[in-house]
C-alpha cells in the first residue's frame, strides 16, 4: 500500500546505524561481492597501447588501476615513476592484447620520454613479458569490449544447473534478472511460470556454463519437481531448440574462473553428522551421509525418526559445503542441538543414538577447518537473503557467532523469521548499501517511520520535552486510528506535505537529491510532518550547514509557532539550529511557501498542492539569477557571527553596499523587487558550531569573483560561456556532450581563466570539488598539467572521486589534443 511504500522509500543506513549505535561489517568480508566488482582487469596485466606522441605506433603498458571502464596505464620502462601514468577508456582508446602488434604488422617503438632507458628494445621487451599476464583480449576488443564481465550475464542468457535437491543430474535456466551477479533463474520449458524460480549467486558451485554437463559426463534432466508438468518428448524437443541458440545465449566461459574448486571429500555411507538444513537454517539436528555419489558429492539427509514421514530432507553437498559439522559440535560450542523428531525425550545424547543406529560418527578429518578470521562481530548490520522467502532481502543483525558461523536476526521480512545460521562465506550476505547500489528493494525496519517520528517529537526545546513512552503511544496511536485524528484534531492535523521535484530547486538545494525524496510526508500532527519534511531538505542539500543557517530562527522576528531543534551534518560536524514551525493546520500552506522563499526555490517546491504538469509559478523558465531577484534576499549574513549577534551586522550591510556597484553587471534586476519580497535574514551561525569552515564561504562572493574574472577575459573568451544556473547543464552551443561522451569545446582549454574551468567543472558530476579550483586558482593550462597522483596528493582527495575528476580532465585534454593542438 501507499503507506508501506514511503516507509521503504524513507530508510537510510547512515541515519539507521546512527540511531542503532550499530556498525556496518566490513566490506573486505564479503568476498563474493569484492569478486563480482571486477572488470576481468587487475594491476599488473600488460597491454599494447598506441604511443600518444606517434599514433602509429605502440609501447606495453602495465595497469596500475582500475575504475569501471578506465584503467589507469604507466609505459614499461618508467620503472617506479609516477609522473607519466595516463588514464584510459576501454571504449575509446587504442588498447590491445600483448602480442597483437606482431600479429599485425604493427610498430612497436619505445616512446620518447624514456629512449634513453632503454638502449636495446628487443632485449627489454623479452625480459619484461617473460611470465607476464596479458590483459584478456575478449574484453578489449568485439561485443564484450569495454563491459563488467557481470553483465554479460544478461536476462535471456542460459547456464546450467545442478539439482541439488535429488540428484546431480543439471538442467538448462534461463537468466531472469541480474542483481549484481544475483541471478533469478527460471528451468527451461517454464517460461510462464515462476513458481520454480530460483535465486542463486553466479559463483554458486552448483551453477555453470551450458555444456558443463556433457563435458563432465552427467545427463541433462529436468528436476523432479517440474518433470511431469510436459512428457519426455515435449523435453527433449526443448533441449534440442537449445542447442540450436546455444551460442547466441551464451555466456562467457571466463566468468566462472572465480568459482570456488570442490575438493575431494572422504565420507562414507552411513556415517552420522550434524547438520544445519540449507532451506530452513534455524537449528542444528543430527543427520547421516545417505548417498556418496562420487569422489566430490554425497547425499546428506536431516534425521527424521516418525514412522509416518512421508517426505524427507535430504540435500547434495561437496566437502566445502556450509552447515555440516562433526558430531558433538555444537555441544562443545554451547549450542542447542535439535533432537530428530521422533526421538524419546527430550535430553538428546550422541553416544546413546550412534549405539542405538548401529552407525559411526563421521571422523573431524572429513570436516574443513573452520577459522574465526572473519572480520564479523556481534551487533553489527550487514543485508541478508531471507531463505523462507529468497526474494526479499533485510536488514540483518550479527547476533551470535561461532568459528566460522553468524546467527542473524532479520528486520522487516513479511513473516517473522528465526535467526538464521550463515557461513561468513555465504554467498546469501551482502555489505550494508550493496542493494542500494543495485537497484534492488531492501525490506526495512518494521516501524522505521514511527522510530523516526518519535526521534523528532523528542528533540523539543527542554521545558517541552514529553517522555518517549507517550510520544511513542501518542504515534502508535495516530498511525492506527489516523482518520479519527483527524477528526479530533483536525486543527493540528497537517495535511499530506508533496515534494514537487520538477520544480525550481534553488542554489542550497539538490536537484538529483530532491527527486530521491518520497513524493509526500503526512498527513499527521503539524510539528512532526513539517520538522520531517524540513530535515528531508536539509539533508538534500548542496551544504546541509548552510540550509540550517537559512531556516534559522531569527530571535528578533515576531514568532508565533513552534520552536524546534533541527541537525545537520556537513563535512564532519555537527550543527544544530532552533527552526520555526507551525503548528496549525491552516497554516501550513503559508509557512511551506514562506520556506521556500527562504530557499530560493521555486514556492512550490514542497507545498500540500501537488504538481502534475506545469507548475503555477511557470519556474521552469525561470533561471537563479530572476529567482534571486524576484526574492530580494539580501546577503548581510557572515560565516560565524555568533548565534544571534546583530553587533557586526552594519558592518556587514556597510560592505554590501560598497560591493553593490562592482555587483551591478551581475545582479541586474537588484533594483525591480517585487512588493512580495520577504527578508528572512537567520539569527546568525547554527547554534554550537563555533561557525561553518572558511572554505564555506558566501554564495554571492563565489558568483561575484567569478564574475569579475569572466569580465577580465571577455574579449578572449567570447564564445566560451556557461549558464549561470548551477542546476542547469551548459548550452549546447558552448559544450556537446556526444552519445560517446566525446567533448566538443568552443575556446581552447590554454586559455581557460580559473572562472572557466570552475564552470566547466560544475556543468559535470564534480560540480561540489569546483570550489578547491577556485581556491588553488587553477586555471585552464594548470589543468591541462592535473595526473592523478597530483589531484590526490594536493587535493587531498579519496580515490573515487579522484578518479572521476581525472576522467573528466581526461576528456578535455583529448578534446584539446584533437582541436586545437595543431
């Protein structure tokens, strides 16, 4: 339902582990994961690359490193120096296989830089691709050029799959969904049906390339589950039609190199174990070895004593199989070990039940060695398959753990769940983020809303401060019998409060942030649904700090609401400020707008009205510059004047004045404010932050400095100009982004001032690290100059967002190199 919906929309791991005082496990101890990130290219791999000075003709590279479909390249004979690493696109560049220039004919020529270190070519060439590993050549050039090897698996390919639950015979699947290598798998013949369908990790060692089953000599067999849904003839045809379209759904044989080797077991039949059933692993019970089929499979069945059972547990394991242990081992781990059913009493005894089978315990040298290595410990969250229903993925808890097991407690599945006993090797558990990162719907917490809100009821200045107990009730209440509510307290019932992401976002607002946001909060009671939507926004923004500071209570404007304390984390602190909110119902349509006047933003950016087509406001014609104008919001605020210090606001409004005239070309409109204008100026810095970081400094400064050094340039740089919308992308005209991402510039990037690179920077996904240009003042030749070793040494910057920048400065020196270096 539309309730259950907001829920799932609303969860947030940071905001989740925060209020949990729980941590996330480690990403390093989900191997599984790690493995399927990989591009099929690891540092150290060689590669032909063209010699950039000499296009026809080619030098071996080492990789360095990797990001999606860039590598970064170092030419062999550079040794230990850095300076002349290069990023490459696969999709793009000149790359191939070691070995490819001699098959055509092509030149192999040390590059100029390095001529001196390397006296004799063919000498060196011999000693450095002695024993050295080739980038794969089925991913440099053809279909799968360029691609994550995951994606090949494509919904539509076809593997084959051994049945696990009756014998070894395997039979054909079809992919369904791909959600990062967790595929849905439907039997062949079953296209209309998926009540068969299976979830399975693509490294699953019982999952495989078509073909396997006939190259290691095990027949082609639908399960038995699914056999008399069609006759024997209606299959065969099936498999027949398979072997026809064999290659055109086929998947890529090196994509299984990373499946885990079965070893060779040394159990016999008969022998007695304990066991933790795959399909409900909630207990641990006794069970038997029933069937070795060879030297790498055996059958384990769950013992079952009732005479009148009818059908049984039984399930094919390899020696690395998880949930299989010696005997006694959950006594000596202080565990409960589950009597078969049907055995007398209650006080289960190994060696009473082995004398009483007539059978042996299996020795510990059949069992793998278990390690505690892991990485995991008690309390902490990770995301886990819900083995009742292995369509839903939850939040799960660390609850216990023993060698090389987690019991987990799932959240939020449909039905309750037992904790559930993984292997730390499970390929069924996921990192926190990884279904977020996919795409794929997490279950959240049961209550997440309710635990939300009685958060916010509590966070009240002190002398209204309720006890959590009767806010929780007083929630729990309003949830259930919302429509009585609203009739008794119809006056403080806040309507439904609608996010309109297509409208105007303003300069303190996230565009892409806004449209993540759930489509509406409430209804409910006005203080909680309004302080809601007003955290929403500020975690939306560019600078949550800086939104705080603008919705600040100003202590010296007339105040008729309710004073709330509202966060915001940015950079590392902590700001907290006391906001205004309304707490009447026929009210909050005039604070939503008032707000969002405050913001800049289009009035009706968050409002109860919800926008369909066109909004009232016709803001989508608008740009910032008008919006600003049409607010008259004046700038007399300074970073960290302390929390409502009016002391050094003449001089603050003095120096406004003198930079008006400098500001005139800018801010055009300044004089044609409209009556509506409201100045909303907040009481200062948020309450206990000592003030926001220097690099946080006034938005009109940075438009006013860039202003005046785009006017310094103007004549040079006519043609070269950006919107002054940070929201909005470049015109055409100025910057083309191509289908290939290829950069088409109108002014040669030597030429850049600081202002133009500042802007260039904010027309891409960077837009937040144009701020450090302006402060290194790196104009376009410096840029030009940028590797990214100097980008992370200098910039102080992590890896990924590193690697994006240098992708972005990449283009534009090819653009450069393709333009204007002639």
């Amino acid at each position: 339902d539309a309730g259950s919906s907001v829920e799932e929309m609303e969860f947030n791991w940071d905001e989740y582990l925060e209020d949990t005082g729980a941590t996330a496990a480690p990403h390093g101890s989900f191997k599984h994961v790690d493995t399927s990130l990989q591009n099929g290219f690891a540092p150290g791999m060689k590669l032909e690359v063209a010699v950039k000075s000499d296009q026809n003709t080619y030098w071996v590279a080492t990789i360095i490193t990797t990001c999606g479909q860039l590598l970064l390249l170092r030419y062999d004979g550079y040794g230990e120096d850095r300076k002349a690493d290069f990023w490459c696109d696969i999709m793009t560049a000149d790359l191939h296989p070691i070995g490819w220039c001699e098959q055509n004919k092509k030149i192999l020529k040390v590059p100029e830089g390095i001529k001196d270190k390397i006296p004799d070519q063919e000498e060196f060439l011999q000693r450095v691709l002695k024993g050295a590993c080739s980038a794969p050549a089925n991913l440099l050039e053809g279909l799968h050029r360029g691609k994550n090897p995951l994606d090949l698996i494509a919904p539509g390919s076809r593997l084959e799959l051994q049945n696990v639950r009756d014998s070894l015979e395997a039979w054909i699947v079809n992919v369904v969904e791909n959600v990062g290598g967790r595929l849905k798998l439907r039997y062949e013949g079953l296209e209309d049906s998926d009540k068969f369908d299976q979830w399975i990790f693509y490294l699953d060692p019982f999952l495989h390339q078509v073909g396997w089953a006939a190259q290691h000599g095990y027949s082609l067999q639908p399960p038995l589950a699914i056999r008399s849904l069609k006759s024997e003839e209606d299959w065969q045809e099936i498999l027949k039609k398979v072997k026809e379209e064999e290659e055109e759904s086929s998947v890529p044989t090196d994509l299984f190199k990373d499946k885990p080797v079965i070893g060779v077991h040394s159990f016999s039949e008969g022998m007695k174990l304990e066991a933790v059933d795959p399909m409900a692993p909630f207990v641990i019970s006794p069970a038997t070895v029933l069937k070795v089929y060879n030297e790498k499979y055996f059958m384990i069945e769950i013992d079952d004593l009732r005479p009148e059972r009818t059908t049984s547990q039984s399930y094919i394991c390899h020696v690395n199989s998880a949930g299989i242990f010696p005997v006694q081992w959950s006594l000596k781990n202080g565990l409960h070990l589950s009597p078969p059913p049907g055995y007398p009493g209650q006080d289960f005894d190994w060696a009473d039940y082995l004398k009483q089978c007539g059978a042996e315990a299996a020795p510990q040298s059949c069992f793998p060695s278990l390690t505690s290595d892991h990485g995991f410990k008690e309390n902490m969250k990770l995301e886990a398959v819900n083995p009742i229903d292995p369509e839903e993925v939850c939040i799960a808890t660390v609850t216990k753990l023993k060698d090389s097991y987690l019991w987990l407690q799932l959240e939020g599945s449909k039905k309750p769940v037992p904790d559930c006993i993984v292997n730390v090797e499970s390929m069924n558990i996921f990192p926190v983020g990884w279904c977020e990162t996919n795409g794929y719907q997490l279950r959240p917490p049961r209550k997440a809303i309710v635990n939300k809100q009685k958060k916010i009821a509590v966070v009240q200045p002190e002398k209204q401060i309720l006890s959590s107990r009767t806010v929780h009730d007083g929630l729990k209440n309003q949830e259930l019998n919302s429509s009585d509510s609203v009739v008794i307290n119809g006056k403080y019932c806040c309507p439904k409060i609608y996010f309109n992401h297509r409208c105007f976002s303003g300069p303190y607002l996230n565009k892409g942030r806004i449209a993540e946001l759930p489509q509406s909060v409430g209804p409910g009671n006005c203080v909680l649904v309004l302080k809601e939507v007003l955290t929403l926004l500020i975690n939306a923004a560019y600078k949550p700090s800086r939104v705080l500071r603008e919705l600040q209570l100003d202590e010296e404007a007339a105040w008729h609401g309710h004073g709330e304390t509202l966060k915001a984390k940015y950079k590392g602190k902590s700001y907290r400020a006391t906001v205004e909110v309304v707490r009447t119902a026929d009210r909050v349509a005039d604070f939503c707008r008032k707000t969002c006047i405050k913001l800049e933003c289009c009035p009706n950016l968050f409002s109860p009205q919800m926008v369909l087509d066109k909004c009232s406001e016709n803001c989508s014609v608008l740009t910032k510059t008008k919006y600003t104008h049409y607010y008259g919001k004046r700038k007399n605020k300074r970073i960290g004047r302390p929390p409502g210090g009016h002391s050094n606001l003449e001089v603050a409004i003095k120096k406004t004045n003198k930079r008006r005239k400098r500001r005139k070309h800018f801010f055009v409109h300044k004089k044609k404010r409209s009556s509506t204008s409201v100045d909303n100026t907040p009481a200062g810095s948020p309450q206990g932050s000592g003030g926001e970081e220097e690099d946080d400094q006034d938005e009109s400064e940075l438009s006013h400095s860039l202003a005046q050094d785009r006017d310094k340039r103007k004549r040079k740089l006519r043609t070269f100009s950006f919107s002054d919308d940070e929201n909005k992308p470049p015109s055409p005209k100025d910057i083309k982004m191509e289908a290939a991402e290829k950069l088409q510039l109108d002014s040669n990037p030597l030429e850049w001032s600081v202002a133009d690179v500042v802007r260039f920077l904010k027309s891409t996904d960077c837009a937040p690290l144009a701020r450090i240009f302006l402060d290194q003042e790196i104009d376009g030749q410096a840029l030009l100059l940028l590797t990214l070793p100097t980008v992370q040494e200098c910039m102080d910057l992590k890896l990924g967002p590193a690697i994006k920048l240098c992708h972005h400065i990449e283009r534009v020196k090819l653009a450069f190199y393709q333009q204007f270096a002639n």
